[in-house]
C-alpha cells in the first residue's frame, strides 16, 4: 500500500471514530420511566372541559412534571415528554385552572379561572396525587367554584 492511500485511509478512520464517539454523547437530560396517569374532573358536577391540570412533583424539583387538558367528558390522561404519555413513579401537588374564553373585539381572549384561585398553584393546592409504577388511574376530582 502506497503512503498516501494509507495516509488518507488512517485520517478517513480517525474521522469516522470520532464522529461515533460525538454522536453516542447524551442530548440532554436523561429520561425518567412514566406510567400511564388517567383521571377525571368536574367543577360543580360538570366535566371542566378545556381546563388544564399539572402535576408537580412534591419534593423533588429535578424531576419533571407532568400535564394533561381536560376533555369534553372531564376526563384526561397526563403527560410529561409527550402528549397522554403518563408520569414518573412519585407524589405531587395537582393544579388546575380553567380559563373561560371572552369575546372581545371580534376575537377571543382569556378571561377569568373558572376554578377557585388556590388550586392554581402548588403551594396553595390541597390536591395531592400518587403516580406507582404502574397504570393509574385518579380518584374522581371534583371541585366547586
């Protein structure tokens, strides 16, 4: 084998052994298990369609939370890397707000928490959840305005 063949052979492997190398490098945070999380809210008897709940990790700000939009039936099905894709393994604090939408000039904007303001966030919300490392399915949430 010639010096330049084996030359541009050992710097074309060098590349390749170094393009591995970058690309095997982690992309960001490692990804927690999830398990399917289901659920079902009312306000005042009626399914909240449209309301947002949150689940917040309880003690543990590395770990991700999870969120879900409540559907026409009041039911909803959390996720936390994904649409409906479940929750990590642990306790958290569930908040919800529903905003009901209001006309104004020709278009609709957001208007006021259809749900009283103290379950809008964590550190008020009394609503405590546990995700096991398994399907879960919530108690029935049922709040009143």
């Amino acid at each position: 084998m010639n010096c330049l063949l084996q030359k541009t052979l050992s710097a074309s492997l060098v590349g390749l052994a170094l393009s591995v190398l970058i690309g095997c490098g982690q992309s960001g945070p490692e990804r927690l298990t999830v398990y399917p999380v289901q659920g079902k809210l009312e306000v005042n008897g009626k399914p909240a369609a449209g309301a947002v709940v949150v689940l917040h990790p309880k003690g543990d700000a590395s770990k991700p939370g999870a969120r879900a939009e409540v559907q026409a039936d009041g039911t909803f099905t959390a996720g936390t890397y994904t649409a409906n894709d479940g929750a990590p393994e642990g306790d958290y604090i569930l908040t919800v707000e529903w905003f009901k939408p209001v006309l104004k000039h020709d278009e609709y904007v957001t208007g006021p928490n259809l749900v009283p303001a103290k379950y809008s966030k964590p550190d008020s919300s009394q609503l405590e959840v546990h995700v096991a490392a398994q399907p879960n399915q919530l108690a029935p949430i049922k709040l009143k305005r």
